[in-house]
C-alpha cells in the first residue's frame, strides 16, 4: 500500500482556478464601467429636463429665457461678472437653491473663458431641431447641452457648438 495519499491540489489546477476568477473579475469590470457610463447619462438627461424646466418657468413669469441676448452662449455655471445677469444669477436662486452640475464634472467651469469640459452649456438665440444647433438670432429661444459618454444613449448625437465649434456636445434640448 502506498503510505503517501496526494493531498491538496496541483499547481496547474491553483493556475486554472486563478485565471478563471480573473477573467470573471475583468468582465464584472467592464459591466461595472458600463453601468456607471449608462448612469452619469441618465442623470444628465435627468438634469437637462429639469433645467429646461426651470428655463421655462422663468419664460412664463419674464417672458424671455435668462441670459443677456441673442447669441449668448457659455457653460450654465460660469459666473463670470461680464457676462451677467446670466442663467447662473437669474436662475439661483429662485428656481434652484444651486444649480445642477455635470457628474463629471471638475468644478465650476474657468471664470470668462471659453473652456471644453464636463459641464451643462446653455445658448441663447439658439435652436435645436433635433440634429443641428443653430444660432437664429431670435431672443425668445434657447437651447441646453451636455456631453453624454455613451454613444448608445437615448439622444446622442454628434454635434459642433455654433459658438466657436470647439466642444463637442452631443444632447441637447431646446423650446
């Protein structure tokens, strides 16, 4: 009789059992990653209607959506002085104690500068007919804009900023 019985398991069969576990922990990853992606999305679009609501409200109680004319267009949160009274000052804080941020975002957007970021971009004198924003000139119109990560989100679509066609953005809505 052999007074040796094998115990415990080979090498090989550690080695499998890892790489096993390792290939089911990447692809949790990924899932991980997709599901955050897919919800940073769902709350910009929750974020964009809720703007646009409070965009409207303030056009049934003024009569013209916030900013300072036609053509204005710049991220919703700048707070630059020259560039006031703006949505960032006419909508806090009355319709909103404090005004939505991006998920993604690094912060309030560069004071008076024209910058390309995660924030939400707000234009007045634009419109947006679904596939192209446009500068109309009409003061009574406006549009709201943001940068969604997943190009299989409800909504995306490749689009320039009018402004100066240096940020991307790629969902928008607008009255």
């Amino acid at each position: 009789m052999n007074k040796f019985k094998k115990k415990g398991f080979t090498i090989i069969e550690l080695l499998v059992v890892i790489a096993i576990i390792g290939i089911l922990a990447s692809i949790l990853l990924v899932s991980i990653n997709s599901a955050r992606t897919k919800a940073r999305d769902a709350r910009r679009e929750a974020d964009l209607k809720n703007i646009q609501q409070a965009i409207d409200l303030f056009i049934r109680e003024k009569g013209v959506p916030p900013g300072t004319g036609a053509g204005w267009w710049a991220q919703l949160g700048n707070a630059c002085a020259a560039w006031q009274p703006g949505p960032y000052t006419q909508l806090q804080p009355e319709y909103f104690a404090k005004l939505p941020e991006d998920p993604s975002s690094s912060g309030a957007p560069p004071q008076c500068a024209a910058a390309d970021g995660y924030w939400y971009y707000y234009g007045r004198g634009y419109d947006w007919d679904g596939t192209t924003l446009s500068n109309t000139g009409d003061a009574t119109s406006y549009v709201i804009c943001s940068k969604l990560e997943s190009s299989s989100s409800y909504g995306y679509k490749t689009l320039t900023n009018p402004w100066s066609g240096a940020w991307t953005l790629n969902y928008c809505l607008g009255n």
